[in-house]
C-alpha cells in the first residue's frame, strides 16, 4: 500500500510540475476493476495537492470543498457491490483549475450515467446507495421523526432486496457525520439540506406505496399513509400523486387520454418515478458542489487566467453473476478508455517511431477498436440496433432487440448468443443473453431489461405532477419545457455514448498521466496477493506490451528548434545564435556534448535521447552553465543597472524639484493675493459699516458677526445663577436678546429635567417660604441653606393610642412644639402634628386639640428672629378653646408646611410689635415682640406675653 501511495503521490507531483513550468492542462487516467482503489487514489491525489500547493484563506477554502465534495458524492453516488464495499456507481471526472501561483483556485465535476436501476433493485449481496443507510442510522430522532422515517432498513422493499442493510465493515453512523459536515462545507444552507433530506426519504417511501386491483383489474393504491408522506415531503398533491400512479396519460391526435394502470404497470410507473427523482436530484446536487467550486477572476473576469488539472475516476470493468445494461455501459467506456490509452501510448508512440525513420521493430499488441466499432458504429453497433428497437412502431421486446442483433452482427468474431454458439457453449449462455468478449475478458449480459432502460420513460402525468411540486429541488429538476418540448429525448445508451464521446475530446486535449489500479484478490482482504489474478490483468490492461515499447523506444524527444534553444548555450558554435538549419545546430551541439551514437538517433523533425542519464547530464551541464552566464551578466548588468538607475533618479530628481519649487511659488503668490484682497474688503466694509448691508461691507458685517458668535459659543454662561453674557455689536443687539434668552431657557429646562421628585417637592416648598417670609422675618435667611425633611418625629416617638386614633389618616409631618397655656402662659411640651385635613396638637398619649384646616383662620407670626407662631380658629366651633400659642425650633418650615397643606398661604400673617389672639369665649391675649440681645419669653406685669428676640445682621 505504502510503494502504491508513493506511485500516486510521484505522477501527480510530476503532473502538478508539468502544468507548472509548461502551462500546458493535464489529465490523470485511473483505471482498475471494481474494486482496485480508483476511488481512493483520487482521494489522496486531492489531498496530496491539498498539502504541497501554495495557501491563502481564499485558497484554503477551495481545498476544504474540493476535498469535501467527496464525501457527498460518494454517499449519493457510491454503493456496495459484490467486490467493492464503496463501489462508484458513476463515473466522475474532475477539473481543478490553478492560477499562476499553483495554488487550486476552484474545479467542476462531470457525473456520467448513475446507476439508477440500483434505486429500486440490488442484487444479493449488495446494497442500495449509501445515503439511504446513513440517513436511517444517523439521523437524529427529531429528523427522523419530520420524514416520517424509522430507524430499521428492513421496513423499506428498496434497502432489503439485497439482503444485506447492515455490513460490519461500513460504519454508516461515522459516514453521516462526515456526509453532514461537508454539505456545510460546500456550502448547503439548512433549507436546501432539509429539502435533499425530503425527496431521499421520499424515495424510500415511494418502495413501500403498494397496489391492488379492483374488480376492472384496475390498480389501486392500499398504502395510504405513504401517499401522505410522499405529499408532504414532495410537496405535492396526494390526489394528484395517487391518480398519476394508477392512470397513464397519453396524448393522440392532439387529445390528452387517461387510461388505467394495471398491477403491473403500476409497479413500473412507481419505481421509474423513484428512478427519476433520483436520478436527477444527483444531477441537481453536482451541479450544486460546482457552484461552490466556480473560480471567479475578480481581477480579469473571462479572460483564462488558471490551468487545469483533470482526475478521471470512473467505474471499473465488471463482470457479475447477472449483468444488465449498466454492466455494458460501464464496460464499454472502459473499453473506450482501453482505446484512447492504446492510441496515446502503444499505438502513437511506434506510428511516431516510423514516421520519422528510426529503425524500429514493431510491438505487437491487441487494439481494441474492434470491440469498440461493435458497441458504437453508426447503423450496426449494437447501441444503434438497441435504439432502432426502442423507437419503431410495433411490438417491440428485449428478445426482438436480441434476434436483431443475430441478424446483424452475427458474423462478428466478438459477438455470441446461444443461437450463434456450438453446441458445447451454449451450456453457458441463455435464450436471453449475449457475449461480448472484452479486452478485459468475456462478459455474459441478460438482455432483459434493456429497452426500458435505453428509454428511462416516465410517464407524462408523473412529469406534471414533478413539475407542480413546492420542493425548490425538485422543482428545478423536473422543468416544465419538458412538456411542451415535442422532441423525442435521446436514449439512455446514445446520451452516454456522446458523454464518452466529449470525454474522449476533453482527455487527448491534455497531457496525460496513467495511474493503474491492480486489484491484488476478490475477497477483499489484505496482505494477499492472488497471481493469477494480478497476472490476468496485467495482461488485459497491455502493461507487458507498453512495457516492451518503452524500454525498446526512447525516453526523451523533442523538436530540432525546442532542444537547440534550450541547450544552445553548452556549444560555442551555437551560442549565442546558430543561423542555420536547426537539425544540423542540433548535430553540431551533440557532438560538441560527446552524445555516444547508441545514446540518441536523429530523426526527420525530432532528436530522440534513449537514455534519461543522458538528458540528466546535459541538464547538469545546462545548470552549470547557466550559474557561470548568470554570474558574468551579473556583473556586468550590475554596473549597467546601476548607472541607468542613478540617472534615472537624478533627472527624477531635477523634475521633481523644479516642479515642486513651481508649486510652492504658485501656492505662495495665491495666498499674498488672497491677503491683499481680504485685507482690501475688510477695510471698506469698516469704513461702510454704519451703513446698510451692501457688497461694500457684508464681509466686514459677517466678520463681525462671526467673530461674536464664536467669542459667545466660547463664554456662554455656565448654569442658571450665571448672569454673564458678551456684549454683541449694534446689529446684533436683537439676536443677541433672543439668543440669552434661548439659553437661559435651555439650561432651566435642562435643570428641570435632571432633578427628581423629591428635590422638586423640597424646591416648591422653598419657593412656598421664600413668598410668604423673604424680607418680612429676620430669621428667614438662615433656614435657606437647610433643607426641610418630611417628619421630624418618627413613629416610634408618637404614642401608638395616638397613631390609633388617626386611623387612615395619613401623617404627613410631625414636630415637637411648646405650647403656651392661654392663661398664665405656662410653657408646656406638645407634639405638633398634620395630616391631609387637620392640625392637632398631642400630649403623650392624647390629643389636647385638633383643628379641621376648614375651621383655621390665620397664621400669626413676629418679623423677628423668634420661632413663636400663632394658629387661629372659629371660636363658634364649641369644640375649639381658642387659638393656639406654639413656639417650634423649625418655625419656618413648620409653618410652610402647615399653609401648604391648609391651604393657607395668603392667611399667613407677619406681625411687627405684637399678636393680638383669641382665649377664650370673649377673652383676648396679647404677645409683645420686642428685640433684645437674647431670646427671653415670660409674662409681663401687663398681662401680656412678652418675646424678647435677638435682632440678626440681615434678613
């Protein structure tokens, strides 16, 4: 395995090479049975280039998608056989372009002719295409449970009639992993993943909808639940669906006519449904992976900017138990590729010898072209008989085809049916079977089956029923020119003999490499090798016979003018020029390197080497002489460059200055004249200034108004309190109005809007006592700076009988006071408190008076600095002994808020001298104010109550 990688490795680095120093595309042929590793050498081709190629993040994303279209190819495409656990049901062949870099910059796929029939039918000991496994085995349940699909493969007819769903040697858990990471890869969104995932599971249950005939023999479907699945996932009607798999519509004369199925036609319709629907979601999904592969030259668009390298991996010659008309077709592009390596190879390279006159013995080899002609001759191939038979009017069958065939190439010494053989073979060959002997060996095929696979029919109202379809894949798979196209489709077999036939044109336009795979045994195990199977095809595949003309031939030729201008320069008399015919330099030269005559012959238009020690040693000397010419033209370029490159920059130089000394003179001489030409406006318009706007002062104006405004925007006032403002000129004066006003505006508002409620409630309340007490009490000055709290007395410090009492009302403040009996004016320590209606004054546990704020008059109090306070009421009120005489400590605060919530701030009265106040019933009292140097209150000799108060600085 290792000396087979290394082989691989070594043609494709020597392809890569090739492509590289000769811009020239090239092809890697390879070829093998079933099961010789085609697949896998593609593989490690691809990830050989993956790793020696140059990288970039454009690049690397190309290398992830050209390796991970494998995987998915490989799930949808692949299959295992009776010789091949991962069999290529389809041939693939693969561009990878390169920049001039040589590094991959994107690729296409060609898919030829998927082996579709295995949808619906696989033999023993084989299985249906991998996806179907790995979906059932490693799809999650909710997946799963969305396609209506359950884990065991023995529930679908199309994954058991191979008897095989699960093989220990193929991890179909693993393989989804891989599958599902490479469409994210390639690029896949999950809608279109989740629509693949549809029609795949569609399939499945489109092998489990079953028919019954009815009493007309007429099918019918029994399998309800699977039509129900195949109308969600197909997104389709389940009517529509039902009817077209039990009805055939056909148009005659121009009329459209619906005739039933019976069970047998039935059958056919579903499975070539199955078949269809497959078949071309493959197609949809190359299509697909090129997409993501398109290389598009930003830089050059449509010019060929890349090079290509091409990889065939294609299905192998097989020979089953059974072969069918997927078998043919596979070993007839095998025998094509026979030919073309037989034409490229063994067959060009001897006609090369004698066309120009080197004595030469001929190699014989067998040149399968016969072969060939019978499979694809136009009137008499067996592919133009199989065509005649499934277009002409009539009963046509696979055993007509077979008679026919009798008929024509009867004669041919690699055709045999059981009609043409002796009597000893036709032991071995069937009424229904024919023999074709292949370069490969003899190959039986069962004609059954043939015309309806050459046709791949689907009938015209399941084409209908595609096209009305919601899926956007299959939507695009199934296009409605379809049905109004009148033109009969090519069959099967002619669709794929001109696939091969533009393969065949796409390969001899490349250089090709061959990689052929030897399959060492048929049973799949390593470490043995079976002689005479390896034996067997070393001989169908010509290597013995390629083998005799290469070691016979010669390794290297080239033209007469492409050798001498390579290795001219080894030869005095052919360098630097040789001026005659260029066979005889080309002599001249070889004699001159000392060429033995056994080493090289000299043909009509060639010069052909033998020995690839030979070439290697005149590729030495070459080297050598190139390094001893690159070091005297060094030398002398050097001093050469050198000077050129000083001059160069020296008038460089000279330009450069002269012209950027113009540049600076030029910007200089602008800008004095702009100096002048403002200067010259600025003085008119001063001297025009106190006149109305006109061209001679509207610079100066809009100087002058500018400069204000910028002089503003610089000194604009810093808060509400800041009274500052520039002094505008007289034609501003207005604007300068409207302006501080604007700004004053602006920061009261922007004030406003960063203070919180609370603060706002505190500011109204100093508003409230700065109308009722600025300038009318002398101690009003001190209690601006102290901000007024909402109580303070909590509730702990109020009597719960008290708190009782109140009930519901809400306390909105609380002070201690002292309360001054009406007679004898006895100080006494009360609690002072307001709610939403009333003001009451508490002693301990009681309520000594409550004033309803409806029967409050009036407030009293002194100008001066003392905190006594008078609240007055309605004596009528029986409830009432008088008014109330108060001295509190926050006397300004107390009586803001006691007007505040009584609603009595015009009844609040500033008394100078004394407070005249009612106590009793007929009664009156008197308290005199009178200023002093400290706060004295006692009963005078008068009667009266007398407050001494200190008189402060300033109010």
């Amino acid at each position: 395995m290792k000396f087979l990688l290394t082989c691989d490795y070594a043609i494709a680095d020597n392809s890569y090479r090739s492509l590289r120093t000769e811009r020239k595309d090239q092809c890697i042929l390879i070829s093998g049975e079933s099961g010789a590793g085609k697949t896998e050498a593609t593989k490690k081709i691809l990830q050989y280039y993956a790793v020696t190629c140059p990288a970039s993040q454009q690049v690397e994303t190309v290398k992830d998608r050209l390796l991970q279209s494998n995987p998915v190819l490989e799930a949808f495409g692949n299959a295992k056989t009776l010789r091949n656990d991962n069999s290529s049901r389809f041939g693939k062949y693969m561009d990878v372009q390169f920049d001039y870099r040589g590094a991959p910059v994107g690729g296409h796929i060609l898919n030829y002719l998927l082996e579709k029939s295995r949808v619906v039918h696989q033999n023993h000991g084989e299985r249906n295409f991998h996806i179907f496994y790995q979906l059932l085995e490693g799809g999650e349940e909710d997946l799963l449970r969305r396609l209506g699909l359950e884990k065991n493969p023995q529930q679908y007819h199309y994954l058991v009639k191979g008897h095989c769903a699960r093989v220990s040697s193929i991890n179909d858990k693993n393989e989804w992993k891989i599958m599902r990471r490479a469409l994210s890869i390639i690029g896949f969104s999950d809608s279109e993943v989740e629509d693949l995932l549809s029609i795949v599971a569609s399939v499945l249950h489109m092998g489990n909808v079953q028919f019954a005939v009815d009493e007309q023999g007429n099918s019918q479907v029994t399998t309800e639940n699977q039509i129900k699945y195949l109308a969600r996932l197909l997104a389709v009607e389940g009517s529509v669906l039902r009817d077209a798999l039990t009805h055939k519509k056909i148009i005659a004369k121009g009329e459209e006519l619906v005739s039933p199925l019976n069970l047998e036609q039935a059958a056919y319709a579903r499975d070539a449904l199955a078949k269809a629907v497959y078949g071309r979601t493959f197609s949809w999904l190359v299509n697909k992976v090129n997409k993501s592969l398109a290389y598009k030259d930003e830089k050059f668009p449509g010019w060929r900017s890349t090079t290509v390298l091409g990889l065939l991996d294609i299905y192998g010659f097989e020979v089953f138990q059974h072969n069918s008309f997927e078998q043919f077709c596979i070993n007839y592009c095998n025998e094509k590729l026979q030919q073309l390596f037989i034409e490229l190879t063994l067959k060009s390279e001897q006609e090369e010898y004698e066309s120009e006159g080197i004595a030469w013995e001929p190699v014989q080899y067998f040149n399968n072209k016969i072969i060939c002609d019978l499979v694809e001759e136009k009137f008499k191939g067996i592919i133009s008989i199989l065509d005649e038979e499934c277009l002409r009017p009539g009963d046509a069958t696979d055993t007509t085809f077979l008679e026919k065939l009798e008929e024509t190439v009867k004669n041919h010494p690699h055709f045999l049916t059981h009609k043409l053989a002796d009597q000893k073979t036709r032991k071995s060959l069937g009424r229904e079977e024919f023999r074709l002997s292949h370069y490969a060996g003899d190959v039986t095929y069962s004609v059954a089956g043939f015309l309806d696979k050459n046709n791949d029919l689907l009938f015209r109202n399941l084409k209908e029923t595609m096209c009305n379809s919601e899926n956007p894949i299959i939507n695009q798979c199934f296009d409605r020119t379809e049905l109004t196209d009148k033109k009969r489709p090519e069959t099967a077999a002619t669709q794929f003999k001109n696939s091969l036939s533009k393969l065949m044109e796409i390969l001899m336009s490349k250089e090709p490499s061959y990689i052929r795979c030897m399959k060492p045994n048929d049973a799949k195990q390593a470490d043995r090798f079976d002689e005479v199977l390896i034996r067997h095809q070393v001989k169908y595949l010509g290597l013995m016979e390629n083998l005799r003309v290469r070691r016979a031939g010669f390794a290297y030729r080239r033209k007469y003018e492409v050798f001498l201008q390579r290795y001219k320069s080894l030869c005095p008399e052919t360098w630097p020029t040789w001026d005659g015919r260029p066979h005889d330099g080309v002599a001249v030269l070889v004699k001159h390197l000392g060429y033995k005559p056994e080493e090289y012959k000299m043909g009509r238009t060639k010069i052909f080497i033998r020995f690839p020690k030979t070439l290697f040693a005149t590729e030495d000397a070459l080297e050598v002489r190139k390094q001893s010419l690159a070091t005297k033209m060094q030398a002398t370029w050097r001093g050469f460059y050198r000077r050129k490159k000083f001059l160069t920059m020296k008038r460089s130089a000279i330009i450069i200055q002269s012209w950027w000394r113009g540049t600076l003179g030029r910007r200089k001489a602008a800008k004095r004249k702009w100096a002048v030409e403002t200067i010259r406006r600025f003085i008119k318009g001063f001297i025009y200034r106190n006149h109305p706007r006109c061209p001679e002062n509207e610079y100066f104006l809009d100087y002058i108004r500018y400069s204000f405004l910028m002089n503003l925007k610089r000194n604009l006032p810093k808060n509400v309190l800041d009274k500052s403002w520039p002094t505008p000129p007289p034609s501003l004066s207005e604007a300068s109005q409207l302006l501080r006003r604007l700004c004053l505006q602006n920061m009261v508002w922007s004030y406003c809007k960063r203070i919180s409620p609370e603060w706002k409630q505190q500011l109204e309340q100093k508003v409230i006592a700065s109308e009722i007490f600025k300038g009318k009490k002398d101690n009003y000055p001190q209690s601006v700076p102290r901000l007024f709290i909402n109580t303070r007395l909590g509730k702990e410090e109020i009597h719960n009988k008290v708190l009782q009492a109140l009930e519901n009302e809400a306390l909105k403040y609380a002070v201690p006071v002292v309360k001054y009996d009406r007679r004898g004016y006895k100080a006494r320590p009360r609690q002072l408190l307001l709610t939403q209606s009333a003001a009451i004054v508490v002693e301990e546990s009681r309520i000594k008076q409550r004033i309803d704020y409806t029967n409050l008059t009036g407030i009293s109090v002194s100008s001066l600095s003392d905190n006594l306070f008078v609240l007055h009421v309605h004596c009528e009120d029986n409830k009432q002994k008088g008014d109330v005489v108060l001295q509190s400590d926050h006397v300004i605060e107390t009586l803001t808020k006691t007007a505040i919530l009584a609603d009595k701030i015009n009844n609040v009265n500033i008394n100078q001298g004394s407070i005249k106040f009612t106590a009793g019933q007929g009664k009156e009292g008197i308290i005199d104010f009178i200023s002093g140097s400290e706060l004295l209150i006692a009963k005078a000799k008068n009667g009266h109550l007398t407050v001494v108060a200190p008189r402060l600085n300033s109010r």
